[in-house]
C-alpha cells in the first residue's frame, strides 16, 4: 500500500467499509495528491509508519479475536502497532517539520506510550461493543485471572459483576501506569499548536478511565465523558499546567473510588500516587492560543485505509488525530441497547 496507493492519485476501492472510511476509500486519490505536494522527508516518516502499521496489523487479521488477546503482551504489541507507531510517526513529523526538537522524535518510549494510553483507554471503554463484534482485546492472562468460565462475555452478565470490575480495574490500573511516560513527552513540547494537539487527547483519556473505574455500566454499554465537561477540558488544557491539573483532579476521583478489597487497589493507589507527584492542581488555569495541527491530522490520513482489515484498527489510528477519539467520547458508537440484546 504504502508504495501504490500512496503514490496513485487514481487509487480507490469501492465496497470496503462504510460511512466516512468507505468514503476515504473511494476518493483516496485526493490523499495521495497531498501526499504529493508535502516535502520529502514528511514523506518518508508517513511511508514508513504506513508500511510498519500495516506489516503489524496484518499479524491480526487472521487471529480469532473473539476472546481477546491471547497475553498482555499481545495486547501491548496490538496497541503499539494501532496507536504507538502513530505517535512515533507524528513526532518524527514534528521534528520534520521544525516544530518540535530531536529528542520528541528519538525517545521512541515516550511516543509510544503515548498511542499506548489513547488506545488502552478505547479498548477498556469499548468492551461490550467489541465482543459482541468478536473483536476483543482484554488479555486472556488478565481476564482469566477473575473469570469463572472460559467465556470473556461472562463480565456481561449480571452474576459476573464482581468479577467484571476486579478485572476493569486491573485493565484501568495498567493504562493509568503508563502516565508517567506521557508526562515526560508532554513536557518537550515547545511549540503551542503541537502541544494541544496531543495534549487534549490525553486529558480526554484519563477522564474517560476515570469515567470507567470501579463502573459497571462497562459492561452494559457505552460509557462517555459529558459533552459540557469535556469543552471544559479542552478550553483548559492548552498549557502544562493546565494538563497537570486535570491528571491530578481525575487521579484523585480514582483513587476515592478504590475499594480496599480489590484485588487491584494497592497498585491503582500507587499509580494515582505517582500521579499526584507528578501533577499538582494549578488551578485557576491559564489557556493558549486556540488551534491544532491541521497538516498532522492530514498527513495520518493515509494510514485509516488500513482500517479496512479490522474497524477496531481504524480506533487506533484515528483517535491519535482526533477524529475517531473525540466522536466516540462525545456520544458517538453502538446503541448500549442493541449490544445488550445481541449479547444477551
């Protein structure tokens, strides 16, 4: 792909997918003349990243997802290929471009971690709409650990709730340990457009596991940040400051709600710890100039053809530029009812 489509403004596929990713799919040719006309070396990163994400993607295509990875590391590699390369890729676009120094584009870690937390966060939020598409991602070696049967669906049904939210914690507690590392990349960013830009997709992302900690509407339906909140954040986080602010609020809504019993609690306390120490609360808070990256948003572009495979791999990619994460969050995706009766 990343050697024929992207270079053939004729390019197009008809009846793959639908809504916009079917309409992508169809007009690619106006991706690849803008592809054409950005400067050589942002052509190279997003080649790269194209040809390494869809190498990865395709391990998946094949598998029986339906109960999920197979180990947490699978999940972790899943998420690397979906959302870690994305962040590697755009911040080799920001150094690219001269936005942003070497060291953003050189600690792959950081980046990483980055795509990591976005997409661990859909992933937890996204339970039942996922097994009902036998498209799961919960590690088998977590769920096992509180499942009485061999089903993932088991955390669906009203008998398995206490162990549905042992194990929603643990799999909450594992994405809130990555903060750390989005801290640190955070912090690098010097310029302001860039640093919204990733910035807000983050905050959106800690209030969503906030939303979803110790809460059995998980595995009922959808659970979604409210709209006047989520403004709120976003009018709010264009400084470091800011940022801090909502990580430590939202760690410490976490951490009132652990519940000394869970299997978890110990280690989700530590994680909120690190948190506070990381994050003080800046309030009142100071905003930026308002604006993203628009080129960042089309220069990824590209990589949502590989969505095409598999939906929830278009999650991966799009949340990182927007579009997919803040639609879903703000009351985008399948009805909690319908999803309910098809489990059910």
């Amino acid at each position: 792909f990343h050697e024929t489509a992207l270079v053939n403004d004729k390019w197009k596929m008809v009846g793959v997918g639908e809504g916009d990713e079917a309409h992508l799919l169809e007009n690619f040719g106006a991706v690849a003349r803008v592809f054409a006309k950005l400067p050589a070396t942002s052509q190279e990163v997003i080649a790269d990243i194209t040809k390494r994400m869809g190498a990865g993607m395709a391990e998946f295509v094949e598998k029986d997802m339906g109960q999920g990875t197979r180990s947490t590391e699978e999940y972790n590699l899943y998420c690397h290929y979906v959302a870690g390369l994305v962040g590697e890729g755009l911040s080799r676009l920001f150094v690219a471009t001269g936005f942003e120094e070497q060291i953003v584009a050189t600690d792959l870690a950081t980046s990483n971690s980055m795509g990591l937390f976005l997409q661990k966060t859909n992933i937890i939020r996204d339970y039942l709409e996922d097994y009902v598409d036998k498209r799961a991602w919960w590690p088998q070696d977590v769920w096992q650990i509180y499942a009485k049967t061999d089903d993932l669906g088991e955390f669906a049904q009203p008998e398995g709730r206490p162990q549905a939210m042992a194990c929603l914690n643990h799999m909450v507690t594992d994405a809130l340990e990555l903060i750390p590392e989005c801290i640190k990349y955070l912090r690098r960013l010097q310029n302001d457009q860039v640093f919204r830009f990733c910035a807000i997709p983050q905050v959106m992302a800690i209030a969503t596991l906030d939303k979803c900690f110790n809460n059995g509407d998980v595995f009922t339906g959808v659970v979604k940040v409210r709209k006047g909140l989520a403004v709120k954040m976003i009018m709010e986080s264009s400084t470091m400051a800011g940022v801090e602010t909502w990580f430590h609020r939202f760690a410490v809504s976490i951490k009132s709600k652990i519940d000394p019993n869970d299997p978890s609690a110990e280690r989700t306390a530590a994680a909120c710890a690190v948190v506070f120490d990381l994050c003080k609360d800046n309030r009142p808070m100071v905003t930026r100039g308002p604006g993203f990256l628009p080129f960042a948003a089309l220069t990824a572009m590209p990589f949502a053809f590989l969505g095409k495979m598999n939906t929830k791999l278009v999650g991966g990619l799009a949340l990182y530029v927007g579009t997919y994460f803040f639609g879903s969050l703000l009351g985008q995706g399948a009805k909690p009812s319908a999803m309910r009766k098809k489990i059910l």
